[in-house]
C-alpha cells in the first residue's frame, strides 16, 4: 500500500485543502455481498483511491464464477443524471462453474458462453444492468431450440434499478440459428 496526503503550506489547513492519494496491490481478497448478494473470492485487485473517488481492477472467484472485473465510485457530490459508479465483470460460462453457483443447468447448457455485465449508477441512485451472453461455443437443447456448439448466438437483456432494485427489464433480445 502507498498513501500520499498533500498539505499546503500555510497557517490553517482544513481538511477540504488537503489531497489524499492511496495505491494498493491486493491479493487472496475476499469481499462479501458485492454482486447481487453474492461474495467475492481470490480477489487479485489494483486498488487506486483518492479524496474523489476509487477505482478498482482484477480479477476474482464471482459466486464460483472466475471473473475479470473493474468498478469505480465518484465520492464527491454528483448531479442526479452524472455516473456515481459503475462497474463490468466478463465471465466464461460452463456447466461446473453454473452448478457451483448453485444453478442447474440440466443437460439443456454444454460447452461455454461468455458473460459480460455492465453496471451504471446515477447520482439519483438510479441505474442499469446490461447483460450480454455469447453463446458461441455453447451446445443449448431447450425445448422450443437446440443449437449446436461452434454456431452464433447471442442473448441480451438491460435490467433498470431503483434504488438497488430491479424495477424494470427491457431490450431481451436473442439471435442464433433458426
């Protein structure tokens, strides 16, 4: 960890007349409550934080999901329609990481798919959630749609929150073969 605090030089320092900078490498991180109530483990993660806000970058275990991802947070005052923070988390998708999880996939997923989510919040605390699945390289058998592995296939949703909450879901979108 490196931490910087700058003072100017004069009689009466208030604390809005400082900056504080502070740089950390973490590694074997473990974060509880980070996605959607779920945990983060073996977090290797860039850490850069300032009096204005905090960017984060790494790598990590998302609920039995190895993931990349990126967040960073404004501290300072932001107007209802500006970015209070935002993050993004890519993923590979196959059935063990599904199961462990605590999802069953049955034998409608095989192979992998590509998970990518993107996170933004308002100042309003208002936010989205667009989720992007590349089936690509995945084998599905659901009912209604069999696709086999190595053909192109996309789905696609952006969830609204209020608050923290999921208050809509809108743009669900798929695309494959037949």
């Amino acid at each position: 960890i490196t931490l910087r605090l700058t003072l100017p030089l004069i009689s009466r320092v208030k604390i809005d007349d400082m900056t504080i900078n502070a740089h950390a490498d973490i590694t074997n991180a473990a974060l509880g409550n980070v996605v959607a109530g779920r945990g983060i483990t073996n977090g290797r993660f860039t850490l850069d934080t300032s009096t204005d806000g905090l960017s984060l970058s790494g790598t990590g275990t998302v609920s039995s999901l190895p993931s990349t991802l990126s967040y960073s947070t404004d501290f300072r005052h932001v107007a209802p329609q500006e970015t209070l923070e935002q993050a993004h988390l890519t993923s590979r998708l196959t059935p063990a990481t599904v199961a462990a999880a605590g999802f069953d996939t049955g034998d409608h997923f095989d192979g992998s798919a590509n998970l990518d989510l993107a996170y933004l919040q308002t100042g309003d605390h208002h936010g989205t959630v667009k989720i992007a699945l590349d089936l690509a390289p995945a084998l599905i058998r659901i009912p209604l749609w069999h696709k086999a592995a190595g053909r192109p296939a996309k789905a696609s949703a952006t969830l609204g929150l209020d608050h923290g909450h999921i208050a809509w879901v809108e743009n669900i979108k798929a695309s494959g073969p037949d």
